[in-house]
C-alpha cells in the first residue's frame, strides 16, 4: 500500500509538472498572440497617421496654389500685353481672390521677369540686394529645370541665402519653339505662409482623418499638426500637441516651396480607430496566470510531499505500536502460562513471574492510555479538570508505580519535590505527562543511569522537569520531536521500540493546561537531556 501510495504521488507529480509545462506554453502563445495583435494595431494606426500626414499636405498645397496663383496670372497677363515694358509693381497688380478668402498681396515685396536662356533678369517694386538678385539668378534656372510642375503651370521655392528668409513663386512662359524660356513670379514675405497654413487646417472645414474613421472627432481632439520647411523651421504649429508614436510626416511638394506636414495620432484615440481600442499589454495578467498556477503547483507537492512524509511516519508508528504491544504481551502470556501449567520451583520464582506480569500490564496500561489520548486529540475531544494538585505525593506515586519499568531497563529514578508545590492541574494528565517523560528517559538513555525529577516555583510559575543521562537531543531536533509520529534519525533503525506521539501526548497535555514544555540541557558540562513542563501554580 505504501508503495502504491509513492507511485502515486510520483504519478500525479509528474501530471502537474506536465500542466504547469502546458500553462507556460499556452502563456507564451497569448503573449505572442498579443503581441502580434498590438503590432498590428500599430501598424494600422500608424497607416492612420501617415493617411493624416498626406491630406494636410493636400489641403496646404491646395491652399497654397489657390493663394499663388492669381498673382502669377495677373503678371502672365500683364506680360502679354506689353513683353518689353517692366512688370507692374505690387501696388498696381490686380487679381481676384478666386473661392479663397486669403490674399497674398499685402504680403509681395517685388515682381521679376527673368530670361533663361540669357540670364537677364528684370525686377518691379523693392530693390534686391545683390545676394538675393544672384541667389535667384542661381535657384531659378535649376528649379525649373528639375521641380518646375508643368501641369500646374507654376512653382515655389523657399529658400534663406545668407539667412535672409525669402519665399518666390513663378510661372514659365514658352517660346515658338515651345521651350521654356521666360519665367514671370513675385516674392512675398514667407510669414505669408502661416495664415495659409492655419486657414488650410480651419478644423470647422476639414478633418484630419475621414469621418467614417472618426465618427466625426474633430482632428484637433484627435491629434496634431506642425508644418515646416526645408530647413527645420516651423511655419505652423497647432494649438494642441500631443506625444504618441502615431507620427508620419509628408512632402507638401518640392514645388511649393519644400514644405512638410507632420501630422501625429492621439494614442487615446485608438479606441475610435480600431474596433476593441488598442490592444493592452497581457504580460503582467500572463506572468501573474503562470505565478498562481506556478504557487498552486508548488503547494500541491509540497502536500504530497507531506502525504508521502506522514504515510511514512504513520507506518513507522504501527510498526513500533505493534513492537511495544506484542513484547510485553508475549512476557505477559509466557508467565502465565508457566503459572498455569506449575512450572515454578519456588515461591520466590512465582513472585518474581507474578512481578514481570504486573510490570508488562503496566507497560500495556501506559501504551494504551498514549493511544487513548492520541485517539481524542484527533477527533478534538480531549478535556481535562484541573483542580488543586499538590505534585510532591502525585510525583511519588507515579515513581512507586514506575520503579518495576525502571528496575527491568537497569535505571533508577529519584524526585525532589518542594512539599509545598500546589498546581491547578489534572492528576491523570500530570501523571500521563511524567510517565511519558520517564518512559523516553529510561528507554533511551544508558543502562545503569540515574533518572532525575525535579520542579520549581518562580512568580507563579511552576516548572516540572525530567533529566536524563542520555545522548541528548541536537538542538536542530529540539521542536521536531514534539511533532506526531516523529522519531531521530539515529533510533529509527535502532531495536528501541517507539510510536513517536509521546511527546506529542506532553505537549499537547500543557497546553491544555495554559502552559508549554520545551527541551534543554541537563548543564553546561553535562550530558543528557532536561525535558521541563510549565504550569500555572
């Protein structure tokens, strides 16, 4: 049985080692599970940012067109009517606003004409100072070479020579041979490009993601946005910012004066975006899973382990119950039998059979009253009547009743008992407890010993010990041999019988009094062990 118990265990064990395995498996997977959901939750709303990025560069290179192009016209016309007079002023170009409401003519510091196959290059309004005249006669043929749109009919540079900020806008006319041969522009100061910006991202006219996304969120609510030049200088940054990895930044064109708009996705806002919000992270909820399961684990092996220890201990305590009951029950049915069947010689061998009966029944006696109490202190249903005890007549009586045990093992007991020594106790239990105490004294100390009682009075305390002149008990042991069935390592294997609850029995017994016992030192050179019990006196 015991075998099938430890097969058992191994069995369930290793099962929940296999479930923990399982549990960590199955954590790894959600993890990774959750984590490929975030990453794409990532992805999505980075996408979202970028789709922001891309209509607020639409709006802005729509408003900027809108806002350039009237000027570019009115100069084109101008040109056309008179090619060899100078381009009007700003004061005098007159153009309408078309659908827009911005008018970038306050703004127009000067109108040029230049020629580009000869470098000429004509100017009307503000005089330009020599490094701006040559940075224009240096940008204009290039960009319209490599940026010039065609098919809007016009371009933008933004450019800081020397760092003098100047923003140019220009359109090219074709010769016969439909070359690109004279541009016509204006410059205007770039603050121009502020009050464009911020009436192209009017919040009342446009939103920074499709409403359908949004559910009608105002982008302002939403995110952010700032637009800058070429150079990492800001033309515009909105009234809310917000901090979130959902940035994307884009080109509002090379040929409107290469503008950038950085558009950036409130990470709150996930939940308005992505049907279930943003995935959380399920690390702490996976690591606090697998801690749980890993301290339930844990605590069931520690309990079969503790099963395994206790059905050990329960078999080593039915073998020495079994070997203390079947010797004195053998001397007790030898004896007897040779009393019955005539066999002494004298009357001197009859009392001695006589005396060895009535020892070993008292040996049984003291057993079966261990087992008695083992019993109830199971079922929790020991009691005890304390009354006024006087412990010098009580310790006697149990020594008088004992001396035959002690005699047959080789040992002699001797008490010294204050007379006046009056405890609240129950006689049965003190006599229980003492005999217990002897018992191990006599049973496992040396044959020829002196067993020693003694008690004491101290501030209404009074202590009741045994000394024996035994091997002692190491102090690492001191609290385990109090525990049921629990016997040293060194008298397991020994031929001294034992059950292993008698202390058990003593411990118990003084608490039920209000008191303890404890184990200590004979002396500080002496050998032995001093087993005390404490008692309100």
């Amino acid at each position: 049985m015991t075998r099938f118990r430890v097969r058992r265990g191994a069995v369930v064990a290793v099962l929940l080692v296999l479930a923990f395995g399982v549990a960590a498996a199955l954590g790894v997977q959600a993890y990774r599970t959750a984590g490929d959901h975030r990453a794409q939750a990532d992805r999505v709303l980075r996408d979202y940012a970028r789709l922001a990025a891309a209509r607020v560069a639409q709006w802005t290179a729509t408003y900027i067109y809108y806002a350039v192009k009237p000027p570019l016209k009115a100069l084109q016309h101008a040109h056309e009517i008179a090619p060899h007079k100078p381009l009007p002023v700003p004061k005098d170009l007159h153009f309408d606003i078309m659908e827009h409401e911005f008018s970038i003519a306050p703004f127009i510091r000067f109108t040029f004409r230049m020629d580009l196959k000869t470098g000429q290059l004509q100017t009307s309004g503000q005089a330009l100072p020599p490094v701006i005249q040559r940075w224009l006669s240096d940008t204009l043929p290039v960009h319209t070479r490599t940026v010039y749109d065609t098919s809007w009919h016009m371009g933008t540079v933004l450019g800081q020579p020397e760092g003098d900020r100047r923003y140019v806008a220009y359109t090219v006319l074709r010769d016969s041979d439909g070359t690109l041969r004279t541009a016509l522009g204006f410059e205007a100061k770039p603050a121009a490009l502020t009050p464009l910006v911020v009436q192209a991202t009017d919040t009342q006219k446009v939103a920074l993601l499709p409403r359908p996304l949004t559910g009608g969120v105002q982008y302002d609510s939403m995110g952010s946005i700032i637009i800058t030049d070429s150079y990492g200088v800001e033309i515009y940054r909105s009234a809310a910012q917000y901090k979130s990895p959902f940035t994307a930044r884009d080109t509002i064109g090379t040929d409107m004066g290469a503008l950038f708009a950085w558009a950036t996705l409130r990470e709150s806002m996930a939940d308005k975006l992505i049907i279930g919000g943003l995935p959380k992270s399920r690390l702490p909820l996976i690591l606090g899973m697998l801690g749980l399961t890993a301290v339930l684990i844990g605590t069931a092996l520690f309990q079969l382990r503790r099963e395994s220890q206790l059905t050990r201990l329960r078999t080593d305590f039915i073998s020495g119950v079994s070997h203390e009951l079947r010797t004195p029950l053998a001397q007790i049915r030898m004896f007897s039998e040779t009393l019955t069947l005539g066999r002494v010689r004298s009357e001197e061998e009859r009392r001695r059979s006589l005396a060895i009966i009535d020892q070993e029944a008292r040996r049984l006696t003291h057993l079966v009253e261990n087992l008695l109490h083992f019993s109830r202190s199971e079922r929790q249903t020991t009691h005890i009547t304390p009354e006024p005890t006087a412990l010098a007549p009580l310790v006697q009586e149990v020594l008088d009743g004992f001396a035959p045990l002690a005699a047959a093992r080789g040992a002699t007991v001797a008490a010294s008992i204050p007379a006046d020594l009056v405890v609240p106790a129950d006689p049965g239990a003190v006599r229980q407890m003492l005999l217990n105490l002897l018992d191990n004294a006599v049973k496992y100390g040396p044959a020829g010993q002196e067993v020693r009682v003694g008690a004491t009075r101290d501030n209404g305390i009074a202590r009741l010990w045994v000394d024996d002149g035994g091997p002692g008990i190491p102090r690492a042991d001191r609290e385990h041999v109090w525990e049921r069935f629990w016997r040293l390592e060194r008298d397991r294997g020994s031929s001294v019988a034992g059950s292993g609850i008698g202390l058990a029995v003593v411990r118990e017994l003084a608490h039920l009094h209000h008191g303890r016992a404890w184990i200590d030192d004979v002396g500080p050179n002496a050998g032995g062990t001093r087993v005390v019990i404490e008692l309100p006196a």
